[in-house]
C-alpha cells in the first residue's frame, strides 16, 4: 500500500497517512498544478497529508508543498529502514537497497529549501550517519535542492563539513553566516565545487569574517549572479575583487561591507567608471561616507539605483547634506528608497539636523526613508512637509528623540493618515503631553498602517494618557497590529498601549458585527 510521510516539523517524527482513499474521488475542474501549488501554499502540513490522500488530482502538488522546505534531515533519513535507534540514538546499520533509495529520491526530489543547522538536543543522531550517507550515496542527496541557508559555520557547533551533502547543479542560492577562518576552505571547497559542476547560482550570502581572498574570489566567477552579500570580510575584500564584481552582469543587489578593508580612497579616486555596476538596482554600503562618496562616483553613468543603504560610522568628515544632495541629483529618476544609518548606532552621541533630509524632497516617488542611530528634533511642521511632498511613503522610519526635544504631536498622525494613504510602517517619537479632543468625524478610508514604533521615552505617561492616546491611535490607524518601542525603550508601557488599542479594535467589531445582524433582521421581517 501507498504511503504519504506527513512532516511534523517540531518533534521531527513522521505520520503514516493511507494514499489511498476508500472512495474514488475525482476532480476534473482543478488540474492545473500551478494553480493548486499556489492554494496549498496556505495550508498546515497536517492538512497537506489529508490533501495528498485525498485524490490523485491532489496528491502530486500536496506532497511537493509538504516536502518543500526541511530543516533537518532526519524526516528523510527515515525512509531509509537501515536508519534505527540504538540506545537513544540514531544510526545506519546495514546496507541500503536501491528499493529503499528509490522511496528515498520520491521524497527528497521534492526539496527546494533546506536550512542545515545543529539537531536540537532532543534529536540525537550519531556523527557517522551523515559519513555513512555520503560513502553510500553517489548522486546529490536532495537533487532538486534551490536553496541552502546555513546560520552558522561553526566547527565547534556542530558537523559543518556535512554541508558537502546538500552539492547540487540544481542550487540556486545559498547563504552562509558566521563563518570563521577555520571554516574558509570549506566554504572555498563548496563554491569551487558549485562552479565546476556548473551550478548557476544568481544568490550569494556570505556573513562573518576569516575568508580569505582564495575563496573569495570564486563569488565573482558565477556569471548568472543576481544578488550578492558579503559582510565582514575585513582585510580580504581588494579593490580587484571589487571590480570583478561591478562587471557581473546579471548582478542587480549587492550589499558589501568595506570595514577595515585596505581599499584607499586614493585608489578609489584613481578609477575612471571602472567599478561597473551598470545593471544594480539596489545597494547597502558599509563604510565611511567619504569613502561611500567615492566608490557611488566610480559606478557606471548607466546604473540607475532603485534602493540605497549607507551605514556609516562616527568618524564621518563629509557633510551629510551634501552626500544626500549628491544622491539625489544623481538618482533623481530611478530612488525610490534611501536610509542612512549611524554605524555603529550611539544615540548618545550623534545629533542630525532635520534639514539634513531636505535635499530628498525633489523625491517626489520615495516610498521608503530610514534614518536610524542619530537623534533629531522634528516638528509637526517637518512631518506635514514629509507628508506633502511623499505622498507614496510605505515605510518612514525617523530616529529616536528625547522628552527635552522638539517632537512631533497627534497631529502629524493626522497628516499621515491622510496624505500617505499607502504607508505600512512608521517609526517617530511623539508628543502625548498635550492630547487634543477626539475628532467627531470618521474617517473616509480607514488607513492601513501595520505597524506603529514610537521613538522617544516618556516618564510622564499615566495610565489615563495612554488610553487617550490608544483611542486616537485606533482613530487614524485601525488596521494597526503592532506597536512598539525602539530599542527597547519604554517596552512594557507600549505593550501595554498596544493592549488598549485592540481592545478598541474589538469593541468596534464587535458594534460593527451587531449592527449587521441588526440590519439583516430588519431586511428578512
């Protein structure tokens, strides 16, 4: 009899469904795999195992979306009857028939995402499993693998060299953190390995530090690469891999880290447009803005940046003004996202003007504003001109201001919630010391704001002002699901002004539901 393994991811053991179903039921109207795929996309994996079972219409595309990503190998390794438990822990004994590697591969071809990280304690299976395996298997384990996400390289976590298992021509993306130089020439191994088997990776995510510029260098030698992350890489990331970057064609996100790097910015100032980048869309830059300044200057006349992060750190000389209006006249078309980020963020210690941001404005397509790590006075005057000028905002996220500075008050929640009809998230400190009265008027569209994050402290906060603020909050955004504190501040308050503001939300459903029931008695008497 036919059988259908249904994952249960948290206690990693495997359910026994009948494939069979006692009545012959078929579907013709839904045939289409696409289609079903996307539908089955919300569904649990228990009900997946019910949908598989359920006809044969069914079975192909509910089982491709139940084995579609894994994070252990341990629903797969027991398929295999050679794989038992020996006092608490799981080995391989005995040989493995081609039968049993056949039920194998029906399950594991289905695997597109795998994140391979350490077994939690309550799982134990011996080292040599994962030897064993490869000695015996001589095709890529999960054949059909796309994507492999590794948090952690650390030898001393767990067995990382087990990462060789998941080689596959089929992978497409991989990411790897916290890497360290005991791990470089695995990692060197794995991405020399992908590239002569002809992998066509278009995504590389590499954190952490030690890599040395052997490995390294084969980040650039994927032709087909789309988006690119390489972060911590220190004294190994040279101005000749830089360059073999810039001329990846295909390359449209990259995110470089140039801390402690030995690239000067006399080198830099020394290229001619030789740093390429003609196809990137979107950037996140660590380094000094002077240096940031330098390394936009050598990109491609061509290039036209939809997306562009700086983090910078405190010993920047360069006036922030000045960089963003070099930005915006360069971009002026095409930017549609912009943060600049004190790295690394000591509120303490770095004020930022407000018209520092007022080279943006011409940005009349600015759909995203972060500027994070400073502290800044703004005013409800600041915020109406934002709101004015950035019309198609989805996300504004504004620093962090203490109770002393000038902060924005209810009123700009007003102005947001009418000029920015599209924002999503918003981050502001915010004035509650002076509460206006409740607007009597309803809103003509309820905004649909997700997330509220207040930034500033407020030691003056009573319990009767945080009800009046949860009301107003609820007025202008009540679609809201969270509210939150930056960085922690004031946290337990703002839990509970989140609290509040949904029991509003539930009240108002609650009038909302009997008034339809009202209004459909009325219509049936």
């Amino acid at each position: 009899m036919a059988e259908v393994t249904a994952l249960n991811e948290s206690q990693h053991e495997a359910t026994t469904v009948d494939a069979q179903p006692a009545g012959k039921l078929t579907i013709q109207s839904i045939s289409d795999p696409d289609i079903l795929s996307l539908i089955f996309q919300s569904l649990d994996t228990q009900y997946l195992a019910w949908v598989a079972c359920t006809c044969k219409t069914f079975l192909e595309p509910a089982l491709n979306q139940l084995w579609r990503s894994l994070d252990s190998l341990f629903p797969l390794f027991r398929i295999l009857p050679a794989f038992v438990k020996s006092d608490g822990t799981y080995v391989v004994r005995g040989h493995i028939h081609e039968k049993d590697w056949a039920r194998f591969d029906w399950y594991a071809c289905r695997v597109r995402t795998f994140s391979y990280a350490r077994d939690p304690d309550a799982l134990d299976i011996a080292m040599h499993v994962y030897f064993r395996i490869a000695q015996l298997r001589h095709t890529p384990l999960l054949p059909a693998l796309q994507h492999l996400y590794c948090p952690s390289t650390s030898q001393s976590d767990f067995l990382i060299s087990a990462i060789c298992l998941f080689l596959t021509p089929s992978l497409q993306s991989i990411k790897f953190e916290d890497i360290t130089n005991i791990e470089d020439k695995l990692v060197g191994t794995f991405l020399h390995t992908l590239l002569t088997d002809g992998a066509s990776l278009d995504d590389i995510t590499l954190r952490g530090h030690g890599l040395s510029k052997d490995s390294l260098s084969f980040v650039a030698e994927f032709p087909s690469l789309q988006a690119l992350e390489l972060s911590g890489m220190g004294e190994n990331l040279d101005l000749n891999l830089v360059k073999k970057i810039g001329n990846l064609g295909h390359l449209k996100d990259l995110v470089i880290d140039f801390s402690n790097c030995p690239i000067s910015l006399e080198s830099l100032d020394e290229l001619d447009n030789e740093i390429g980048l003609r196809g990137l869309r979107n950037l996140t830059i660590t380094a000094s803005l002077p240096f940031v300044q330098s390394f936009l200057a050598q990109m491609s006349v061509a290039s036209h940046l939809h997306t562009l992060f700086v983090l910078a750190p405190a010993d920047t000389v360069v006036q922030r003004k000045e960089f963003l209006a070099e930005v915006a006249a360069r971009w002026a078309m095409s930017l549609r996202r912009i943060a600049l980020i004190h790295d690394p963020m000591d509120p303490e210690e770095e004020g930022l003007s407000v018209h520092a941001l007022g080279p943006l404005l011409p940005l009349r397509d600015l759909e995203y504003l972060c500027v994070e790590g400073f502290t800044m006075e703004i005013s409800d005057e600041d915020i109406t001109l934002f709101a004015n000028t950035w019309p198609k905002l989805r996300s504004l996220l504004l620093p962090f201001a203490p109770p002393s500075a000038t902060r924005p008050t209810i009123k700009s929640l007003s102005f947001l919630a009418e000029k920015c009809p599209k924002l999503e998230v918003l981050r502001l400190p915010l004035d509650v010391n002076e509460l206006p009265v409740m607007p009597t008027n309803q809103l003509p569209d309820p905004h649909r704001l997700e997330s509220l994050i207040i930034a500033t402290v407020e030691d003056h906060w009573e319990l009767r002002d945080l009800l009046r603020l949860a009301r107003h909050i609820d007025y202008y955004f009540p679609w809201l699901e969270t509210v939150e504190s930056q960085a922690g501040r004031d946290g337990e308050r703002l839990l509970l002004l989140q609290e509040m503001i949904r029991m509003y939300q539930a009240v108002r459903n609650e009038a909302v539901s009997s008034r339809r029931v009202r209004t459909s008695a009325e219509l049936t008497t």
